[in-house]
C-alpha cells in the first residue's frame, strides 16, 4: 500500500488536455501547419509548452522571437478557454476517490508540468484535497524526466518507492517510472509502455482500482 498518490492534473483530474489540444490545434490553424489529434496524444500530451512547439513546428524556420511569440499565443488560447472553468470539471467522483485516500492516511500531491496548473486548481476548488503541488515553476526538466515526481515526493516527505502516480501521458508514465513509483496509466492501453496498470477513465473510480493489480 503506497504512503503518497501523486496525480498528473491536464488529462487525469479534469479534461483540460483536451484544452492544451485546442489551443494547439488553434495555432496550428493561425500557421497553416498540420495537425491531428492523433498527433497530440502521441507527441504533446503531457510534454511541455517549448517542447511541444518544437515538435509542432519541426522542419520549419522560426526565430526565437518567433518561438516566443508562439508559446505566448498558445497561452493565451489556452487561458481563453480554463478561465470559463467551474468546480464541477473535475473528474466524476473524483472528490470522493481523493476524500476516501487522505481518510485512508495516504498522502496526496499534484505534479503538473504546466504553469497554469495553480490557476486550474482554483477553478477547481480542489487544492484543500492535497498535501503538496509540483508545477512548471518546479523544475528545469519536464516529464519524461522524474524531476515534478521527485520533487512532489520530496513535499510528502515520502520516499519516491512508497509513491504510487497516475499519469494520461506516455512521456508522464516514462516520468513516474524513472521516479522508481509504481504507475497507474488513465486512457487506451496501446498509449502506454511499462505502466503497472492501465484505466481506460478515471470516472468514479475507487482508492481499491488504483491499488489492485
Ligand atoms: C501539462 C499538459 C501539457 C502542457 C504542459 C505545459 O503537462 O499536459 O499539455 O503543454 O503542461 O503547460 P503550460 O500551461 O505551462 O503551457
Ligand atoms: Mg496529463
């Protein structure tokens, strides 16, 4: 039985992915380049604001005053859209599983890779329901690098091999792995490589669905 749970935020505890690929596809569209939600899930999903242009904008010129212009625009897109965000955008009974964890005495954190994570969790109301959040103000090197995981499991004062983390992304489940964790994946098996369990949804789950092999 884990000591802490470390929750992804975009994807596991609300559906803001599915914001982070609009905003995309936005600028995608404003650039004229490509761009398929397949695409998202194999290649942005989870990964990071300057990472997932680069891949966006692979094989093309931009200058850095470009790039940065780009990431901005995305931003604004993106904050366009979680501004309109309401407490009831958090996953079905997801206020539950995490009241049933913490009465349980597990600990509970948030390791997010985006700089908007604290504005979501307002939106939310949720942050009364966790010990410590890991966002992009964190750490130098986003998922798949162990770096939020390890650094939330160092708010828990826990040691990173009595944490259990839930992740929608394959770069996010690579992350919690490298962390030494035990990996819970949220979505289509095909997405994952090496997670010890995979949920289609994180839809009224239970503490007992994220522990049972
Ligand atoms: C999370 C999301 C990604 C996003 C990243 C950075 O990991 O899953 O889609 O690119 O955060 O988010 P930010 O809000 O800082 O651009
Ligand atoms: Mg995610």
């Amino acid at each position: 039985r884990p000591k802490a749970i470390i929750f992804d935020l975009d994807g596991v505890l609300t559906d803001t992915s599915e914001y982070h690929f609009q905003a995309w596809k936005h600028l995608a569209d404003d650039e004229g380049i490509p761009f398929t939600r397949e695409e998202n899930d194999a290649h942005l999903r989870g990964v990071g604001r300057r990472d997932s242009l680069m891949y966006l904008i692979r094989g093309r010129q931009y200058s850095e005053e470009q790039i940065q212009e780009m990431m901005e625009r995305k931003n604004r897109y993106y904050n366009a859209l979680i501004e309109k965000m309401t407490p009831d955008e958090i996953v079905p009974g997801g206020i539950d599983l995490l009241k049933e964890i913490r009465a349980a005495g597990i600990k509970t954190a948030i390791a997010s890779a985006s700089k908007n994570c604290r504005t979501v969790v307002e939106r939310l109301q949720i942050a009364p329901y966790f010990d410590g959040i890991a966002d992009g103000y964190s750490v130098v090197n986003g998922k798949p690098a162990p770096d939020l995981f390890v650094y939330a499991a160092g708010l828990l004062h826990t040691p990173t091999v009595a944490c259990l983390g839930v992740e929608d992304a394959a770069a996010g489940i690579e992350a919690i792995k490298k962390a030494g964790m035990r990996a819970v994946a949220i979505g289509p098996e095909e997405r994952f490589q090496g997670a010890d369990k995979v949920l289609p949804t994180l839809d009224h789950k239970r503490l007992s669905d994220l522990l049972e092999d």
